[in-house]
C-alpha cells in the first residue's frame, strides 16, 4: 500500500463496480442521484465522467431504471408520487394499497401501507384512487402518503344503523353521516343496521344515500357479529350448488385406505367446539414416543373446481365470533362427514411420527385412513385428568400419561430450538342466554392447549419435509424475520425498560424470548409483549419458502386444519399426489395458481382476525356501555399527536384520551421517550405508565371507547412508566402460527 505524504491530497477511491453500485440501489430507500453515489463512494470530480459511464451501462441492462429528471432507482421500485388504490387494511387499521399502474408479468404489485397526512384526516375507504407520495421501506413495501385524493372519496357501500332519516355508520373511519330520501329508505325503520349505496351528491348539506338492504336491529343479540361480518365483507351465504355438494356427502370406502379403527384416537377441543378436525394417540416407542395426528379427510369431499372448492376458495378460511361461526365448508360437512365425532367411522389423512426422548424426530410416513375417535375431550377434561393421572371414559389406560409425556418431549425440543414464545391472554367474551355480555375473561393457557399445540405443530413440519421430499408444490406458512426498521424502532422501546437486543443479523427468536423473561411479573409485562408482537412481521402463505422465524423453523406447512383453513386443503390434496393416495389430488392448474392463491388466503386470513378483533371490542364496548363515569386501573397503551391511547387491567378494553382533555398546556409528542409531553406544565405521559382513566363514552355501535384521565403523570420520565406519580391531570367535564 502506498503511502501518503503528510498534507497531500487523498487519493480517489477506485471507481466501485456494478455489483457495488446495484446493492446500493437495493438497499437506498428512495431514488438517487450522482452526487448520493459519489459522496457514498468517495469519488472525486474528475471520475464523474467514468461513474456517468457507469450508470448508463446500468441503465441499459436493467440494473437501475431512471427515477425523476435525473436520479435512478433499482429496477421495479415505484416512482416517488404514483396512484395507488386502497383495497383493505392492515390488523391496526391502516389503509392498504396497490400502485393502478404495474406492468403484466411484473410478479405481485407491491403493497402500500398508507399513512395520514395530518391528524383527523378522513380515513380512505377501499376502492379509493389517491395520489401518493412514497417512500420504499424494504421487501416490496412502501409507506404512502395522501398528496391528492383522485375521484369522489365516497365508499362502495355504507353499513350504518337507520335513525329519522340518516344512517350513523358504523365503521368510527367515517365521521359523517348520510342522509336518506323519504322515497330511499326501503322501508327501513329506526334502529335497523342497513347497508346502503350513495347517491349523486348535492354541492351542499349531508351526503345522499339509498338503503339497499335492512340487516336487523342494533338492539338484536346477534347484532354486533353480524355489523362485523357485513364490514369486513365476509361471506357468509353459501350457493346452492355447493350446499347441494355437501347434502350429497356420504361415508369414504374403505378401499384403499389403512384401517385405524382399532387405534384409540382422541380429539381435544374447546367446550363450546361443534368441529373435530384433528385426532391425537401416543404410545412408548422404546426410550421415545410413537404419535399418531390424524386430520379429516376434507380433500376426499371437496374436489378441485367443484362448487364447494370454489367457495372454499374464495372465503380462504371460517371465521370465528363469540355468538357464531361463518365457516369455510357447510354444516354438512364442517358439522357432518368432515367431523371426526366420537364413536363415527370418518376417513382421514394421517401421520404417524417417532420421536426420541429428547423430542428430536427420528421418522415419519403419511397414509390415507379410516378411523373411529374413541373419545371426545375438552380441554379442561384433559388437563384434569394429566393433572390426576386417570384416563376419561374411552381412554385406554395409560393413554393420557403417552400423551402427556410425548407431548413433554416435544417441548423440550422446542425450548432448545429457542422459539418466540408470547405472553398475551387472550381476551374471551362469555354471552348469556339472551346473547348479551355476561364477562370478558382471559381464555385459559393449559398444558392440554399446548399438548395439541406442539402435536399440530410438528405435523406441519412433516407435511412440508414430505412434499419437499416428494417435489410437491407446497402452500409453505412462512414468517419472515422482523424488518430493520421494525428491529429498531422495537430497540429503542426496549432501551427505556433497560432491555438490550443483538446486532442486526444476529437476532433470533430466543432473543425476544430473553428480553419477554426480563420483564415477567413487572407492571410492564403486557406492554412489552404487545410491542415485540408488533415488532414481528406477519406470518404469511406462499410458494416460496423463506422458514418460520416465530417458531424457528427451516420449513413448516399448515395441514392440521382443513375444514376451516384452504391452505391445509391445498397441502392435503398436495401430500394425496405426492403419495399417490388417489384420483383426487392436486392438478395442475391448481399448482401454477399457487402464488396467487397464496396472496389471496393471506388477505382472507387478516380480514378474519380483522373482523375477530372488532367483534371483541365491539362485544366490549356494549358491555362497558353501562359503567360510563366509573373510574378503571390501565395503561397508556399507545402515545400519538392527537392523544393516549389506555388500555384497562381488568378486561383489556382500550379507548384513545383526547388530547382535548387534558390539562391546559402545549402538547408535544416525544417519539424517541414514547411520551406525550406539556411543554408548561412539565407533565408527561409515558408508553406503560400506569394510570386512572375515567370512561366518557362507550359506543357498541362503532366499538369505540373515550377515557377522560384521573390519575396522575410523574413531572419527570419514569423509567419503565409503572409509576403513577402525583402531580394533577385532571381531564375535563389485542396468536396465529
């Protein structure tokens, strides 16, 4: 290496090479131009000419396209302004969106995830055209940003409830309400959820709109699931023809099939279940465990391009709300033939697994079978009956003891694996015979979920190794790691609680697991949990395999399940080619839709959990509806410009605080502290600070809650905010594998 004589210019750097040039157009997160990339570079003037050179050979070979009057970008990103048109939303409730313009053969459009301009800007509605502008935040993802809205911002359709003449909708996006002509209402009479369509606006006064169908009364037991199932556009009434196809369901021959009358299988569901999908036995294997997990045998009943598979299809998965079920398949068959009912011969698909003590799998084998459930157990059965070392009624002695200690094993595995291991009760609304709330309830976490659990979950693992083996097309359920900007943001909400994360690069589920065991027992438990929850990406099906972080897993594929989830079909008719098990497996054309189809049962999937939530808080909101003025123990759950967000110890209830009502003062949002600050009066509300939030308004219409804040804010920040402090604020007068 040369040396440099002391006081003499640097020497230039070498002009870097395309392949240099191409991971920076990757990784910039917008366009660039040359002055980024020789700055970045360390390029000096007189090698502008070469770099020049440089970018236009890039620009010839498709490794860079142009990007504004003189930048560049990495080929496929969108442009810095595009229209872009809003489909859904996302599990938080932001808009989703789709760029109008992608060229045919150009893969999947990337995803937009829109953000509001300014405080209280009206929500966009789906089927909404904007002008964005973007910014490229990595995996084929981009953060939006209203410039202009495009065309009437009007929604397809408005679900409300009727009220002398106006419809109160009942999604809290759309502040406005919508007048109906006399000769509009259809009939409709105070009180009723409608849904309607708008009408050609006046220059002036409140929106028009003609009711095209009244729904039931807001006052109905069934109301809220049904407001619930009509928002998010989940169907819920199947077509003749596929209701036909299941009434004509008959028994599985047993020709060709294993016979496992004789094995004593049980199912291990909820109290309130109706559906048996999954069957579990296991005996010792020498110093190991033998397991046996046999699945329905949807895909015997629902053929590719039959009328039921088509619906299936198109509602991707049933959906599950405290009063109801929308399922994926009819009654005839999720209730009926696809049922594994105690003591009813059913065909079914099965895997039979061996696992040494440790829980390591030492081998597997599919079949196709006809079985007989020797038992049908609720969870709470099942645990008592580990907890006192008996077997129940249709349990051979000692089948609960195999169960209990392979399902042992299995978790030994998977604690030396290091998975992801959340700590978030889950929130369950008990109805009383009436349908109204009787209590919100932490829905139990026993041994006996978990047995199920971690059998379910090495089934999937096998599934996918079986097809890979057997070069199969596989619906992979994939979850990909947390992106940097997430991995950050989630370090510097940590660092305030003392928690420090790995490297980039260097993070692994174990990792999140350590910080989650930091703060057990500690007031900011829960907050903590939600946060790294937030922090991951969400899992997803496709094609192409990336592994489950979550679970740390190289490869895994749902097929535990398919009465309820398309994807398990997809993989059972998959495993029925593979295995050549019979005439009905996967065909061709289905294969070459699987990314398609990937894209559309992972839209389903979120629109399910979306409406799951809103049900919950809905359920929520009517049952706190009567305790408006009392005085709840919460958190700040959530800190904005506009406001807090708190969410009640008790029931996990949360509802934003108006800025409004706090103290008189010049509110800033601190971004970095996770805090709301007065600028006068030093007062400052902390992400996880405990608090004393009064409730000002509960509307089950919308499932929106209002807190006025009691309690009050420590003058200085409060390290992990589980202090409540003493200076006055006085306010004025939510698990998928």
């Amino acid at each position: 290496m040369a040396r440099r004589t002391p006081g003499a210019p640097a020497e230039p750097a070498p002009l870097p090479s395309k392949e240099a040039l191409r991971r920076f157009l990757a990784a910039a997160p917008g366009r660039v131009g040359k002055t980024e990339i020789a700055r970045h570079f360390g390029l000096s003037t007189e090698q502008r000419p070469a770099l020049r050179d440089l970018l236009r050979s890039l620009k010839e070979d498709g490794s860079a396209q142009p990007a504004g009057r003189r930048g560049l970008a990495a080929p496929g990103r969108l442009p810095e302004m595009a229209v872009v048109e809003v489909f859904g939303a996302d599990p938080d409730g932001d808009p989703l969106a789709r760029p109008v313009s992608w060229p045919e053969g150009s893969g999947r459009p990337p995803l937009v995830l829109m953000r509001p301009e300014r405080p209280g800007q009206p929500a966009l509605a789906p089927g909404e055209r904007v002008l964005a502008r973007l910014k490229y935040i990595g995996t084929g993802r981009y953060e939006g940003r209203t410039f202009k809205r495009i065309g009437s911002a009007a929604p397809v359709r408005i679900l409300g409830v009727y009220e002398h003449g106006r419809i109160q909708p009942t999604d809290r996006r759309q502040r406005a309400d919508w007048s109906v002509p006399e000769e509009e209402r259809n009939g409709a009479e105070n009180g009723e959820i409608v849904l309607a369509e708008p009408l050609p606006a006046r220059a002036l006064g409140p929106r028009p709109a003609r009711v095209v169908e009244r729904l039931g009364r807001m006052e109905d037991a069934r109301a809220i699931s049904l407001i619930c199932i009509h928002a998010h556009g989940i169907p819920d009434r199947f077509p003749p023809e596929a209701l036909a196809e299941a009434e004509a369901a008959r028994a599985v021959s047993p020709a060709g099939r294993e016979d496992l009358r004789g094995v004593p299988l049980v199912t291990i569901d909820g109290e309130d279940a109706r559906d048996f999908d999954d069957a579990v036995f296991a005996e010792p294997d020498g110093d190991g465990w033998r397991v046996l997990v046999a699945i329905a045998d949807v895909a015997h009943y629902v053929r590719p391009g039959s009328a039921l598979d088509r619906e299936a299809r198109e509602r991707g998965n049933s959906v599950y709300f405290p009063d109801r079920v929308v399922p994926m398949l009819p009654e005839a068959l999720s209730n009926g033939w696809c049922s594994l009912k105690p003591q009813e011969e059913r065909g079914c698909l099965f895997v039979e697994m061996r696992f040494d003590a440790g829980g390591a799998k030492t081998g597997h084998r599919f079949g196709r079978g006809l079985m007989r459930s020797a038992a049908r157990l609720t969870y709470d059965a099942a645990q008592a009956a580990m907890d006192a070392g008996t077997d129940p009624e249709g349990v051979p002695p000692g089948g609960m003891a195999a169960l209990h200690g392979a399902f042992r094993a299995l978790l030994t595995a998977r604690e030396a694996r290091g998975t992801l291991d959340l700590e978030l009760p889950e929130r369950r609304v008990l109805l009383d015979e009436a349908g109204r709330v009787a209590a919100v309830v932490p829905r139990a976490r026993l041994d006996a979920h978990k047995l199920i659990e971690e059998f379910m979950v090495a089934a999937n693992v096998c599934a996918a190794e079986e097809l890979e083996r057997r070069r199969q097309p596989c619906m992979y359920r994939v979850h990909d790691q947390p992106s940097a900007e997430k991995l950050e943001g989630l370090r510097q909400f940590l660092g305030t609680f003392g928690i420090s994360l790995p490297p980039a690069g260097q993070v692994q589920p174990r990792s999140f697991s350590h910080a989650l065991e930091i703060v057990r027992g500690r007031p900011e438990e829960r907050l903590v949990n939600e946060a790294v929850l937030r922090g991951q990406a969400q899992a997803a099906y496709d094609p192409e395999n990336i592994g489950h972080f979550g679970l740390a897993l190289p490869r895994y594929a749902h097929f535990t399940s398919p009465i309820r989830r398309y994807a398990d079909l997809l993989v059972h008719r998959a495993l029925v080619s593979g295995l050549r098990l019979g005439p009905d497996g996967l065909g061709e054309t289905e294969a070459e839709r699987f990314p398609d189809t990937a894209e559309h049962i992972t839209r389903t999937e979120r629109r399910a959990a979306a409406a799951e939530r809103d049900a919950v808080d809905r359920y929520l909101a009517a049952h706190m509806a009567h305790q408006v003025g009392n005085s709840f123990d919460a958190r700040v759950s959530g800190v904005t410009r506009f406001g807090l967000f708190v969410t009640l110890e008790s029931n996990g209830a949360s509802g934003i605080v108006p800025l409004g009502s706090l103290p008189d003062d010049r509110w800033t949002e601190d971004e970095a502290g996770r805090a709301l600050v007065g600028r006068r009066t030093g007062l400052r509300f902390t992400l996880g600070q405990a608090v004393e939030a009064r409730l000002a308004q509960a509307d089950p219409r919308t499932g929106s809650l209002m807190f006025h804040l009691l309690g009050g804010a420590p003058e200085t920040p409060s390290r992990g905010g589980s202090g409540r402090g003493s200076a006055s604020a006085r306010g004025g007068p939510r698990r998928r594998s």
